[in-house]
C-alpha cells in the first residue's frame, strides 16, 4: 500500500521528528537528540514528504534546508503540536475544576452578603473558572439544580432541596429585629423580642419561605405573644422594605444588619433558642462537576477564617 493522506496518519512522534530535523539542518545531529540512529529518522521524514504529497528538504552533503513548502510545514506543524498540547492541558484543567463554567443560582439578598467575596476569591485562586450568576427564589433556584439548569445554588431554606441534592451549610446566622430607623427602639443594643409585642408585623409568606415563617411564630410565641401580621413579603428585601416604609417591624436575619438600608435599623435579640439561628445552604447534584468542589473548598476556606 503506498503512502498517502489516506492511508496513514500525521503522528505527533513524525512532526516533532521533521520540526528536530528543520531546526538542525542535519539528519545525524537530529537523530541525536531524538536518541534514534540516522536511517529510521531518514525514513520517516520521506514518509511524511509522501503523505504530504511534495519535497519539504533539500538533502546536500553539508545538510538540509527547508524547501518553501517546508517552512510553511514546518510552521504550521508546529501550531498543530502547540494546539494539541493546549487542548490536552485545557480537558485537564476543566476535569480538576481549574477552568471551565459554573452556573451559581441564589436568593434574595445573598448576593450582597456573601457572593462578592466568593467572587473576588475565585478570581484570584481560580482565574479560569467563569462564574455565571442568576437570581431566582429558594425552590426555583433547587428545582434548577436539581435538573441541571444550575451546578451550584445558595439559599436559605433547607425545606426546598430536594432528596437527591447534596446540601451544605456554609453559614449560619442569628434572627434579629428589623425596626424603622425613627421607632423608640431603634437605638437600643439589644431587646428582648416581647418589647414587640403591640408592634405591627410584616410576615414572611410561608409558601415562600416556610423556614423563617416558623421561626418568627416560635420566637414571638416564645416570647409570650402572636406577632399581629399587617403585611407579607415573599422574600427578605420585601420585607426590609416595608420596615424601612416607617410601616411595621418584622424578624430578620442579621446578616442584613451589614447592608445599609436608609429608614430601617437591626436590632439584636437577646435569648439563645435555636429558632433564632438560621442557615444558608449550599445545594449541589452529587455528580457536581470538579469546579463545585473547587468553589466549595474556596467558600469552607473563607468562612473559616471568618469565624
């Protein structure tokens, strides 16, 4: 069978042997330091001349030179070698979570609490990893992890993650008072929640989020009272809006307290019952890819240093 385009391969090991060769000018210097005697090196530059179907040296006693099709060979082989080595190092780094895409799903408020610092340090330890944002409530953003529409999704209410969704607290904070900046209160260090007691609410929807909608009837109960609901929101911002309106006081978690919100002020509870801790989760499938892992690590790692 003769040597043609279709009978025979443009191996790796026969470019790099003809780019040796091009760079030594002599087939006896380059079999050297290829570690292979002259005549199988001889042999494959003319097999690689047949497929290529024309005369890439010219041979003289003193050595070779590259003929005009040979130099345009000789480069673009060696773009095909340098593409081959990036594509290969390119499929590894994406398999080890170091580049690649990572869709991240999260709720409410979150993204002003937690995620520009995320961001900020997987752009340093993680320059080839693109983070791709997108907002939605705590089931749509599960539900999208849960098919694949997200890999990674941050949000406060455990009720929504799904059985077969990996869930990990990566936070957990206290429940404080949200009240209007001008209340009687609003300069106080801390109150005992029945302080609230002939207070106007505004309650968390608990088709929304059923999680803090319990917690505030716990607490308030606890505190020997049934919060009077006046309004509800189903989500956080909606119900420090209608705080910072001057129109009611509501149970919030005090991660807020760092946001600067004009007309409401946070205000701690004392008391250390449980309902008054809350989490934020981080859900992922259990086949997350490689970057879930990195961008797990990355979060464990900042919010250890924190505590």
């Amino acid at each position: 069978m003769s040597d043609s385009p279709s009978s025979i391969n443009l191996s790796r090991r026969m470019l790099e042997q003809f780019l040796v060769v091009a760079q030594e000018k002599h087939f006896g210097r380059a079999a050297e330091r290829l570690g292979m005697s002259q005549p199988p090196l001889s042999q494959s530059i003319q097999r690689l001349e047949r497929v290529v179907g024309t005369r890439l040296l010219d041979r003289g006693p003193g050595g070779v030179r590259l003929t005009a099709a040979g130099r345009a060979f000789a480069a673009d082989a060696q773009r095909l070698l340098d593409l081959e080595t990036a594509a290969v190092e390119r499929a590894r780094r994406v398999a080890g979570g170091l580049e690649g895409d990572v869709r991240v799903g999260y709720v409410s408020l979150l993204s002003h609490l937690y995620l520009p610092e995320i961001l900020r340090a997987a752009a340093e330890q993680l320059p080839g990893l693109r983070v791709h944002l997108r907002h939605g409530s705590s089931a749509g953003v599960a539900d999208q992890v849960r098919t694949g529409a997200l890999d990674l999704g941050f949000l406060r209410d455990p009720a929504q993650v799904f059985d077969d969704l990996t869930s990990q607290v990566i936070a957990t904070e206290r429940i404080g008072a949200a009240v209007p900046s001008g209340h009687p209160l609003a300069a106080a260090g801390e109150i005992d929640l029945a302080k609230l007691r002939e207070e106007d609410f505004v309650l968390p929807d608990p088709s929304a989020l059923p999680i803090l909608a319990e917690q505030v009837q716990l607490a308030c109960r606890q505190a020997g009272f049934i919060p009077r609901g006046v309004a509800i929101a189903d989500d956080l911002s909606g119900l420090f809006s209608y705080v910072a309106a001057g129109l009611c006081v509501s149970l919030l978690p005090e991660g807020l307290s760092e946001l600067t919100v004009p007309g409401a002020t946070f205000i701690p509870l004392q008391g250390h019952a449980g309902y008054l801790d809350t989490a934020v989760h981080a859900v992922h499938r259990p086949d997350a890819d490689p970057a879930v892992s990195r961008l797990l690590k990355i979060i464990t790692s900042l919010r250890s240093r924190s505590c």
